[in-house]
C-alpha cells in the first residue's frame, strides 16, 4: 500500500555535497594565507648556479673534465688537424669511416671536402649515407659538433635533415671535431643558445664519454649502447 508522505524537507544529497566541497576549499585558502612568505631568490642567480669562474680557461677546464669522463682530448691547430684526425684513424686501423654529408660548427662543409679527399689519399674510404646499414658497418665516425660543455666534458651533437642522429651513437668509434672557440662554460650556456635560435633542431645529443652501462650486479661494460672509445679533436687557431 502506497502513502503519500507530501514533499521532501530538509537537505539534499547534492547541498550536502556542495557544502562539503566549500568547506574543503575554504580550508585550502586558509592554509595559503596562512602559509609562511615565499623565500626569495638571489638577486645575482649565477652566485647559485654558475660552478665555472668567469676567468677560468675553458679549453683546459674542457680537457681536464672530458678526460675524466673517458674522452680521449687531442690539441690541434686550424693548420694540422687533418694530420691529427688521419693519425687517430691509422691507430684504429679504419678501413672506413661515416662523415655527414654537410659540416657543423668547425667542421664546415669545406673542411668535410678537405677531410674527403685526405682520406681517400690515406685509402680509408670515406662514407656519407646516413643510412642504418652503413653507420653500423663502418669503423668509426668523424663529426662536428654544435658546442661543446667545459664544466662536463659534454659535447652536443644536434641532427638535422640531412645530419643522422646515429652518426655520433652508432659507430664503435666517435672523433668529434671541436673548435675552441665552441667552448661554453656550461649547460645553461648551451639551452641560452638554442633558446635564440629561430629553429631548434630535431633532435640534440648530450655526449658525456663513452657508452657505458652497469647490470643489476653493478658490474661496468662500456659501449653497448653506443661508441665504446670517443675523440675530441680541440682545434685552435694556428
């Protein structure tokens, strides 16, 4: 049997609901007005962030912390730094090498021509696909760099259309070709620098040593992800 009790009095679900929502949102408020005042940055930011002084020699400072890190740093000049790149490939015995198709930073296109032709006169045979199967065959890969991090030892190596990511993470071997004159203090220099640019690059490889890699043992093994033995050719002017 149905009665009719006349309509409902009282609080709904949904006031209830809503009450509670403003109680917790009032509750929020006042904890931030309660909240003790934020503490201010410094007025001089890089007193906190900079750990490279001003007057510090970044060719030296780059030597010495790449050369930690497993980088093997060879000195050249604008005059014999083709001498020195065809030395490090007769160690490595190289029968082949992967040079881009198009410079970055010293290694400009005129100077890619330049190592072309001396490797072809050494008979290291000089290979510019980009493609997988040949930067897995070839022994080593020489290429420039878009900078180069003083405070890590870090080179940054950025890809481009015709600039393969793999170039610098394939092959067995890496000799970057880095100008002194590249050198940036530290990492923050660097995203200063790509944050000016018009267009950022696809993508850009922070190489800090070679490839290395620990199993749950803790046990090292260098270059299974990448080039076991890196080369810094730092060039200064003649």
């Amino acid at each position: 049997m149905k009665t009719n009790d006349g309509p409902k009095t009282g609080v709904t679900n949904d006031d209830a609901r809503r009450d509670a929502v403003d109680a917790f949102v009032n509750s929020l408020k006042r904890r931030r007005h309660d909240a003790p005042a934020k503490t201010m940055l410094p007025e001089d930011i890089e007193i906190v962030t900079r750990l490279v002084e001003r007057d510090e020699d970044p060719a030296a400072l780059f030597t010495q912390t790449a050369t930690t890190v497993g980088v093997n740093v060879h000195s050249a000049t604008t005059a014999d730094w083709l001498d020195v790149v065809a030395k490090l490939l007769q160690e490595h015995q190289a029968k082949d090498a992967a040079i881009p198709p198009v410079g970055d930073g010293f290694f400009e296109a005129e100077r890619v021509e330049q190592l072309k032709q001396r490797l072809v006169a050494d008979g290291v045979a000089a290979k510019s696909e980009t493609d997988d199967e040949t930067l897995f065959s070839v022994d080593m890969a020489i290429t420039g760099v878009a900078a180069a991090i003083a405070e890590t030892g870090t080179i940054a190596c950025e890809a481009r259309p015709i600039i393969a990511r793999g170039s610098s993470l394939i092959p067995p071997v890496h000799i970057a070709v880095v100008a002194a004159e590249q050198l940036l203090p530290d990492l923050c220099d660097y995203f200063n620098v790509l944050s000016k640019r018009s267009e950022l690059p696809a993508d850009a490889s922070l190489i800090t040593g070679p490839s290395k890699t620990a199993d749950i043992e803790g046990v090292l093994v260098t270059g299974v992800h990448g080039p076991a033995t890196v080369h810094v050719v730092l060039v200064r002017e003649s």
